[in-house]
C-alpha cells in the first residue's frame, strides 16, 4: 500500500503513547443532569487529544459512530488554526504555538502532524463495527485520504461523499461549492460479517402509509376503496411534495400499498420453469432473462404469500408485488426471501420495504445552517456551521435507534453533531453523544445550543424547537493528569473511581464497569483473565502504610481466575503470591498491561 512521507511523521507516528491519562472532572452548574457522570450525553471542555486519551479507558471500542470536521487548513480566514501539540522534539517545538496561515510553507506537514494522533486515538475508541465520517475539502482531501488509509487500512475505506453546498457566483473558473466526508469503517470485515445494510427511509414513505393506515381505518377491508382513495390522495398533493414521487405504490392489498416490480433474473441468464397461471392452468411466458427466483419452489412460496400478482392469461409473465413496507419480515430472514423495491440485493441479504441506499452525493444548501444557528441563538456566533439535519440523516443510517449506540465528536465547534444525535433521537432511539471542544466558547456556545435544543426556544417559529427534544447531559473540564510522580508525591492524588478505571484499563486492556465496584474492598470487578483489586485510597499516609500483605491476600475470595492486586507496595514474596494464585502491579510506577 503506498503510503505518505512527511516533515515529523516518524515522531507524530507513536505520539499519543505519550499523552497522559488525564482526569474528567465534572461542572455540576454547566451540566444538565441531576447528577453528572459518565454514562450520560458528554460535552468535555479541554484540548480533544488530551480528552482522546481521558476517554480510553472508558470508551475503547465502545463508540459506535465519529464525526469530525477539523481545520480545512485553507491558510486563509478559518483556515487559520495554532499547532500546539506537545510533541517532545526541538522541530515540533519550533512549531508551537505559531498561527498556520498561507504563508507558512510547512502548513500540510502541521495538519498532518495533528491529525495523526487524534486519529489513531479516534480508532482505538470505535467499535468493531463503527464507522468514522471525516468532513474535508480540496485542501487536504488527497493527504487525508492517504494518512485514513494507513491508519484504518484501506480496505475499511467506505465512500467519498460530496455534500454539495450551493454555486458560488463569484468564482473566477469554476464555482467550488462542495466539501467531502470520507467514509472509514474501523472494520469492513466485521460488518460483512455481521451482514450489516445500511438503509434510510424513501422520502414521503412515512407520510404515505400514515395516509393508507387512516383509509384502512375508514374502510376496513375494502382495498378497492382504499386504492381509489389513495390516488385521489397523490393527485392532491404539490408537485414537490416528497411522497408524489411514491405514487406508482397505488395498489392496495392486505399488507398496504405496492407496484409492480419486473420479476426477471436480473443480468439475465435466469432459471426457466413452469410457473402455472390460476385460471388458465397453462404455463406462463417465461421472460427473457429468466425467473427471478432459483427454483420453482422459492417462487411458488413467493405465490403463496400473495406477493406475485398474474396477468389476465398466461401469454405474459406476472410480476412481482413491490410494497411500501415490510411483509412477513421474520420469514423473509429465515428464508432469504427478497421483498425489496427498487434494489436488486445479493440472494442471501434479507432487505426491508420501503427504504434505500443512500446516494454519495448530499444536496443541502450551507446557507441553512447559517440562519438556523442564527435564529437558535439570536445572532452570529459561529462561522460555517454544519447542517444538524444532513449530520442527523447520517446519524440514522449507520446506528440504531434503541440499542445506545454512542456518538463521538472531537472537534464539537457549535455542537452541531450534539444536535443532530437529539434530532435523530426523534425516531425514539436513546443514542448519545459525546462533544470535545477545546476553545473557551465551549460553555457559551457548544453546550449553550444543547441547553437550548434540550429546553426549547421560546417563541420559535419551527414547533420543534419551540417546544424542544429533551434530554440532559454532563459537562467535564479536563483535570490534572494521572502522573506517576504526582502520586508519588501526593500532589495531586486522583479519586479512587478516577485511578480505578486508568488501572483496570491499562493493566487489562478493557473498560471498567462502575457497577462491579466495592471501594470498601477495594474491588474492581472482573476481567477476561483477572479478578482485580485495586488497594488505594487518595491519602499518602495510607500509601506508605498499606501494602499488599498476607492479611489483605488471605481475604480474598477464592477464584478460578487469577486475582489482580493492584497497590503501592508488597509484604509478600513472589513465590508465595504464586501459590495463592495473585499477580501483583505496584503504584505509581509499575501499571503496565498484562498479556494473556
């Protein structure tokens, strides 16, 4: 795979091993929630690599969907941003703090430098099955194509979406109104694997069976009055209207409404049977490229489901009934049965009614977004926000509504993706999300728009956010780091759930569950391989006098699993915490990971 070479790469390529474990301390009169805490909606003020890192030992490979829209690096205007990572090199020193603009010749080498750790991090805290969304335009475009395929791997990479924003009128050659989103699975393979689809709702379908569920109720079982109806319905409706364009869905049967769909082998080259027509008795005309299904038997279960619709006689083919929505749907997966409408999926891949792929190319005006945010919070506050309904739109399609899935943004801004995760909440999922932003309008303006999103604008035109979506969150400050010689001096000793979760993550790679917690016995809970006891609490007296001794290791419940104790010091000697079956990690210097 090629791969891109430049000015810092070698030292940026392992930086984010050196950022330290910092604490999240939490803003009880910024937050929104009775009690702040972890397991709630996020916003973190403070600088997002250091928050990456923060949140590693909470969230690695927990996050199910990232959105970023960092520094386009155009050298111009907002192009403009500080490099102020503290990379331990005498070139990246000279780099600190100095403002990126057009006329510094090393403006690409910066961004890349950047990017880099926050994307390994990034990475670390997706789930197998997450997805990344990165927001770019041509300046960087092609140099973070190349670092995402290094990083990720160029098989996770997904799509190149353009989100076209509008023409600008005043372009010298030609007008450049798009930005893209590139698309990175954190594994593909574990998607196909998971026989993931991802689909969105067909534009009008909502309103359409709303409109045929009231008919039903109007008329019972007469599909014909029904029918007619319906297409009085789609007569009536504007041209623009979305659902005008699902009018050919005019039929009506016992599973709501449906077209014709061709019932052919696709590509051609098909099976050829006998497929018998009810009143004729006679065999149908085969078409030409051959039945659409395998075997007789499959089309004559896809008959028997009343899904095949026959011509007068048997001169011509019958075809397929296409519905809005989805019919026998847990005998479809048993049996692979494809009732889609439009799409022409692999056998195998049971497909829902009704929705569709959604197309690379996104179509939204950017001047939306600029009025909506000006409207929210009464006046300019933000340059170039993002659309919350195109991030919403998103949003749905890669997560699901009702199982938490968690969303991520390090670089929050306006708190746009806050929005947007809310917005798409609306389908009564329980998603949340987590927003880092590092500039001091974090409170002001980030969780300002949450507050306002949650709570309601009074006055508002849009009913929506007049009366608001609901919901609270936490907001956390980045704390002091969790430094060895900071405990070891008892300067700045961390709580104990703090250094528990940093421990139990770096000692076994995994999340801690606050809910396995006993601080009375200092328990942690378990992990893959290690029942683990963590022996602190934030006091220097009771570092110098509390070790790991026989007392303490006698007491400890017997476990088919190894007991992790982790502590300042030890009474016991190797061999005797290899008969009792204990490992010990000492404090503050000794965390290190255990390797199966």
């Amino acid at each position: 795979m090629p791969t891109l070479n430049f000015k810092g790469k070698s030292i940026i390529r392992t930086h984010h091993l050196s950022v330290p474990y910092r604490q999240l301390i939490p803003d009880v009169k910024k937050s929104l929630a009775d009690k702040p805490g972890l397991h709630d909606n996020l916003i973190i003020h403070g600088d997002n690599l250091l928050a990456l890192k923060a949140l590693l030992p909470s969230f690695a490979g927990k996050i199910k969907c990232i959105y970023i829209d960092p520094p386009y690096n155009t050298g111009v205007g907002n192009g403009k941003w500080v490099y102020n990572d503290s990379v331990n090199s005498p070139m990246h020193q000279e780099w600190l703090k100095a403002t990126v603009d057009i006329e510094d010749l090393t403006r690409h080498e910066k961004w890349l430098c950047m990017m880099w750790p926050r994307l390994v991090l990034l990475r670390d805290l997706l789930r197998e099955d997450g997805v990344i969304f990165v927001s770019i335009d041509d300046h960087e475009a092609h140099h973070l194509r190349a670092i995402l395929d290094e990083i990720f791997g160029e098989d996770n990479f997904i799509a190149q979406l353009v989100w076209e924003k509008g023409r600008k009128n005043d372009a010298k050659f030609f007008s450049v109104g798009h930005e893209y989103i590139l698309v990175y699975a954190r594994s593909v393979a574990t998607l196909r694997q998971l026989k993931t689809i991802w689909r969105e709702p067909k534009p009008g379908a909502k309103e359409v069976w709303e409109q045929y569920a009231a008919l039903r109720k109007q008329f019972g079982a007469d599909d014909k009055a029904i029918e007619d109806a319906l297409q009085e319905w789609y007569r009536q409706l504007p041209d623009r209207h979305p659902s005008k364009a699902l009018s050919r869905y005019k039929h009506i049967d016992k599973n709501g409404p449906w077209r014709d769909r061709d019932i052919s082998w696709p590509g051609g080259g098909g099976p050829r049977y006998d497929v018998i027509h009810p009143i004729t008795k006679r065999p149908c005309k085969v078409p030409e490229r051959g039945w659409g299904f395998a075997t007789s038997e499959a089309m004559q279960q896809q008959i028997d489901l009343g899904l095949v619709e026959f011509r007068e006689d048997h001169t011509q083919p019958p075809f397929r009934k296409a519905h809005l929505r989805p019919v026998f749907e847990e005998l479809d997966e048993e049996n692979g049965i494809d009732l889609n409408g439009d799409e022409e999926p692999e056998a195998e891949e049971p497909v829902v009614v009704g929705l569709q792929v959604m197309p690379s190319v996104i179509y939204k005006q950017s001047q939306v977004a600029v009025k909506y945010l000006r409207s929210l919070m009464g006046g300019k506050v933000f340059d170039n926000p993002k659309d919350y309904e195109v991030l919403a739109r998103l949003i749905r399609y890669v997560t699901a509504s009702d199982h938490g899935d968690i969303i991520l943004d390090s670089f929050a801004g306006s708190g746009t993706t806050g929005h947007a995760v809310l917005a798409a909440n609306e389908d009564g999922g329980n998603r949340r999300f987590i927003l880092v932003e590092q500039e001091d309008y974090a409170d002001t303006i980030t969780a300002k728009r949450i507050r306002k999103v949650i709570r309601g604008v009074r006055g508002a035109k849009d009913d929506t956010l007049r009366k608001g979506l609901g919901g609270a969150f936490s907001y956390f400050e980045l704390g002091p780091a969790l430094d060895d010689e900071a405990v070891l001096s008892g300067n700045t000793l961390p709580s104990y759930i703090d250094l528990a979760r940093y421990v139990f993550f770096t000692a076994t790679g995994e999340q801690l569950d606050d809910a396995q917690v006993n601080e009375s016995r200092y328990y942690l809970g378990e992990s893959r391989l290690y029942q683990v006891y963590l022996l602190y609490q934030p006091n220097v007296e009771f570092l110098k006098t509390t070790p790991l001794n026989l007392t303490f290791a006698e007491r400890l419940p017997k476990s088919e699993k190894a007991r992790l104790v982790i502590a300042s010091h030890k009474y016991l000697d190797d061999d005797r915490l290899r008969e009792m079956h204990i490992e010990f990690c000492q404090l503050p210097f000794a965390i290190y990971r255990f390797k199966a």
